[in-house]
C-alpha cells in the first residue's frame, strides 16, 4: 500500500494514576528526519522511541510530542541539605562579625534558601514506565500510518489517471508521426512542380529528401521509453510500498523524453501535445513528493 509523506497521529493511555499522551504529524522530506520533545524525565527513552518510529516511518520530518502526567501522592519528596544550610549558616555568622549586623536568621529564613530544601521526583520503575509509553507510542504510530495510508490512496488514484493522460498523448505523438512525412512529402512534391514546370521529377530525389526529413524528426525511440516508463511507474503503483525515490527518478527520465521530443516537433500539433505531456509530468513530479 503506498503511503504519503503527511500524516498526524494521536494516542492517550490512562494506566492508574499515570496518563501518556502522544501526538505525531509528519511533512514532506527526502530522509528520515524525527524531531522529539518530551519531559526530562523520560529523555533516557529517546533512543527507545526512534527505534520504534523507524518500524514505521521510512521518509519525512516527522514531529513527536509526549507528555506524561502522575497523580499519585507520592510521585515527589521532599530533601534537606544539612550540608548546605550549615554552610549559608556559618556565612551570615561570619557577615555578623565582620560589618557588625544584627543576625536575624530563623529555620523559615534559611530553609528559603536555594538547595536547602528540594524536591525530588520518587524513583519510577523504568521497566513499568517504559511499558506503558510504548504502548501510547505504538498506538499514534497506527493512528498515523491509517492517515497517511489513506491520503496514499487518494494520491495513487490521481497518479494512475494522469498516466492514463499521458499514455493518450504519447498515442497521439505516434499517430501523428506518420501524417506529418506525407504532408512534407506532399508540399516537397508541389514545390519541385512549380519549379520545373513540365521537366519530370526525380523521384529517387523526392524519396532520399524525405527519408532524411523523417529520421530528423523520428521520436520512435522517445516513445517508446516513454511508454516502458509510464509502465514501470503504473506497477510501481500498483505494488506499493515505499516508491517516493523511485518513482521520483522515472518522473525525469519522463521529463527528458519529453523535454526530446519537444525539440524534434515539426508541426504545431505535436509541439502543443508534448507541452500538455511535459505539464502532466511536472504534476506528476510534485505529486511524487508527497509519497513515501
């Protein structure tokens, strides 16, 4: 199933007095590209957490947020440093001495000071945690993946049309071939009666002249690759999978074929019909960008 680069994802998992929530949207780019942002506290699961998305995102800057919540009583503690406060203790003794102030220091004055009093997080079961993150990240990952699967969908179908679009062109290119010769051959003809009037043409001459005007503007070879590409990138397609670079690659061999046969035209039809080839291919190209 092809799958497009954009997508959003989202999951909430309650476990007790703990809530996960996981969000993921994901845009257009050439590699794998995950930006993450998550409490401090779990930043030692970063690595966890990018082995799981590469299970199941190949291409695309894809962005992460998880938030975690704990409503359990005893999810932090509180610590005295008596080192610390001994220290701020000995230093306004020595401020007394030294500039002859009053001391006025009480237990509520020095417990107001930085690293007196902290407050610690309890220790959390990595295991137990981990378990339960997983699981929230593993369920916006499937939210995710359902999106972008059906937005895939959606491109494959419009992908498949216009290479049907691009087939009839490529049809009308070498139907085309053919009337032009006779039309030259026709006017080469008229005009080498005007100029010899009654004298009897050449026509060994005719012949050669329009042979070399008709390998000048032989697009056989151009269509014919044109036409293995346009299948190669319909069972591309049909296939599935994680095609963005590959399709992207036959999109310009399609645009150099094009972009030759353009420059062969002889005729307005054909240059108008190459124009309208060389168009769906570049919607082609930028539809491209967007599959995985």
């Amino acid at each position: 199933m092809i799958k497009s680069m954009t997508g959003f994802g989202r999951c909430e998992n309650h476990q007790g007095s703990r809530k996960f929530t996981v969000e993921m949207k994901a845009v257009n780019h050439r590699y794998f590209d995950v930006s993450i942002k998550m409490p401090k506290k779990l930043g030692f699961f970063e690595a966890a957490i990018r082995g799981v998305l590469k299970q199941y995102v190949q291409r695309g800057k894809l962005d992460v947020f998880v938030t975690y919540e704990d409503y359990s009583e005893g999810q932090g503690a509180l610590k005295y440093n008596e080192e610390i406060a001994a220290e701020y203790l000995k230093y306004f003794r020595k401020m007394e001495e030294t500039f002859g102030l009053e001391n006025d220091i009480r237990v509520s004055t020095l417990g107001r000071c930085p690293e007196v009093l902290t407050m610690e997080d309890t220790d959390i079961d990595e295991e137990e945690i981990w378990a339960e993150l997983k699981k929230t990240l593993e369920g916006a990952c499937e939210q995710f993946v359902q999106a972008r699967e059906r937005e895939g969908e959606a491109l494959k179908a419009d992908l498949l049309d216009k290479l049907d679009g691009m087939d009839e062109n490529v049809t009308l290119i070498e139907t085309r071939y053919p009337q032009i010769v006779a039309e030259y051959r026709q006017k080469l003809e008229e005009k080498v009666k005007e100029l010899l009037a009654d004298v009897q043409m050449d026509e060994g001459r005719i012949a050669a002249e329009v042979v070399i005007f008709s390998d000048k503007i032989c697009t056989d070879e151009e269509t014919v690759r044109l036409r293995s590409h346009i299948a190669t990138m319909r069972d591309a397609l049909l296939k599935g999978g994680s095609i963005g670079r590959k399709l992207d690659f036959i999109a310009q061999e399609m645009n150099r074929e094009a972009n030759t046969i353009l420059s062969k035209a002889n005729d307005l039809a054909t240059s108008n019909v190459a124009i309208d080839l060389k168009t769906e291919i570049e919607k082609v190209r930028e539809q491209i960008q967007n599959i995985e």
